[in-house]
C-alpha cells in the first residue's frame, strides 16, 4: 500500500481503482510507525471505499486496529 507524507503529522494513501476517495491519516512520525504494524491502515483505505463517501476517509492520531473476533 502506497502511503505518501503530504505535510507534517499528515499522511495520505492515494486513492486507487477500488477506492471511491483517498485516505488520510493524521499522525506523527513515531505514532505512523506504530500504526503500520497493524490493520488500521488497511481499515482506513476500506472504508474509502464504501458507498456513500465524500471527500476522504480520515483517520484521527486515536486511530486503532479494531477489534478481532
């Protein structure tokens, strides 16, 4: 998954054929780092593709991987 810096504390993974909007990700560098080790990314760039979207999917620096059953 492409995931680019666009400003400080701010990420953005591209939109892409599958998804209707891009995502945005709002972090730091240490916080990004440790959202990478989970789903919270792949999450974010699902729900970019739901129906319905406007504009992006957002992810607040509270962002986390839900919860697995």
């Amino acid at each position: 998954m492409e995931i680019k810096k666009v400003a400080e504390n701010t990420w953005m993974i591209p939109q892409t054929a599958r998804m209707k909007v891009p995502s945005i990700i709002y972090a730091s560098d240490k916080l990004m780092n440790s959202i990478k080790q989970d789903n919270t990314l792949q999450q974010v760039s699902n729900v970019a593709c739901l129906k319905g979207i406007q504009r992006a999917s957002y992810a607040m620096p509270d962002a986390h991987q839900g919860y697995l059953a």
